[in-house]
C-alpha cells in the first residue's frame, strides 16, 4: 500500500494509489485511513509530501542516536532546494515511519545540508529535506539516484527496522504517530551546488527537485 496527501477542496487529505488514480482517504491519522468513494487522477505535480512529523530521528547506521531534526526542514518531493551557498552535500535517508507501538511505512529522504563549520556531517543549517511521494508498507533494497547526468544505484545494508525502532526507543520514550526515524547510509553524501537537477526513483515514489539560490530580494 502507497500513502500520501494531497491539497483537495481547500483542504489537506491523505490518499492512496489506486492504479493511475489517487483515492481520497477518510480519518485524521495514518491508523484510522478507511477508503473513500473519490478518485482523483494521479498527478506528481500536485503531491505534498505524504506526512508531516512531530520530529524526525537520525540514527546510523549501527543504529545509535545521532540527532533531532526539526520538521519544517519537510517539503513536497517536486520542491525545489533553496540555499544561501553555492554548494551543499546531499545524503539519501531511509524515513521510518511510525505507526501505534510499530513502524507503520517507510518513505526515502533527500537530506540536504552545508558545511559551513568545516564538517561534512553539518545539519545544524539545511534548508530542505524533500520527502518521497508515498509511505510504502513495503521497501525495496536498492533505489536510484540521478544527479544532473550521473546516475546511481543505492542499496540498502544493515537494515533491520526492529532493531532501529528498539534503539529509537531507548531515547524518545514516547514516540507519536507520523514520527519519522531517518536511517542514515555510512559514508555515502554527494556535493551539489546551485542549478544542480536531482531526481531519485524508488517503491516509495519519486522526487525531482533543482537547487536554487536564496534571493532575499523577494518579497
């Protein structure tokens, strides 16, 4: 099963793959969704990303804490990157997304961030973090990664969803609905810069995204 939101009616509504078509789903969380009556033909463009968390989790990959992100850093996979550098380094993430006392999906994430104090781990000032199109209840070991003309085959190692929720656990006692661990790959970051196009391709959807210079000249 596929997951995401879309803006319909002037209101925000989760929604389902259903073939080519996107069926509007009725509840207020991601474990009350029932099926509704309304279809919508499926448009990349119109999708948001497809849950907006309490927080957001890193940890490795030997499955220790490394950080908590705030959740405004979420935009929808089709958004672009804004940055105020000309580089950033990019690092895909695997979002665990969590459900009532289990991992209820997962999602892929585009973590964008600088290196403004000399460490290529610096998250303290990203920008955005783009969020595959859907939770999928189920995820394939290897996605692809395109940036500009170079493309790239991921794969996924050491994951073990059991073990990363139990060690999330020793941490966030309490952990909410729509919460989302980001499993981090070891040693695997790219450099971007501005004007950059990124597209990733994966079971849980796609993202498409360019980075674009902050202009502070916009109002």
């Amino acid at each position: 099963m596929k997951i995401s939101r879309i803006n319909y009616n002037q209101k925000i509504k989760f929604v389902r793959l259903d073939g080519r078509y996107l069926r509007i789903l009725t509840g207020s969380n991601l474990e009350d969704l029932k099926d509704s009556e309304f279809l919508l033909l499926y448009s990349f463009e119109k999708m948001l990303a497809p849950i907006k968390p309490s927080k957001i989790i890193t940890i490795d990959s030997k499955f220790k804490f490394k950080f908590l992100r705030a959740n405004n850093c979420v935009v929808s996979p089709s958004a672009n990157v804004l940055t105020m550098k000309e580089e950033l380094y990019l690092k895909p993430q695997i979002g665990l997304v969590v459900g009532k006392d289990r991992i209820f999906g997962f999602l892929i994430i585009l973590s964008f961030f600088t290196d403004c104090f000399n460490d290529i781990r610096d998250y303290a000032l990203d920008t955005y973090s783009p969020f595959s199109e859907f939770i999928s209840t189920e995820i394939e070991n290897k996605f692809k990664l395109q940036i500009n003309e170079n493309a790239y085959e991921i794969e996924i190692k050491n994951f073990d969803k059991e073990k990363i929720f139990f060690e999330v656990k020793k941490f966030f006692h309490k952990l909410f609905i729509s919460d989302v661990i980001a499993y981090e790959f070891e040693d695997i970051a790219f450099k971007v810069k501005v004007n950059d196009f990124v597209k990733l391709e994966s079971s849980c959807g796609k993202i498409q995204t360019s980075i674009k210079l902050f202009d502070f000249n916009i109002t």
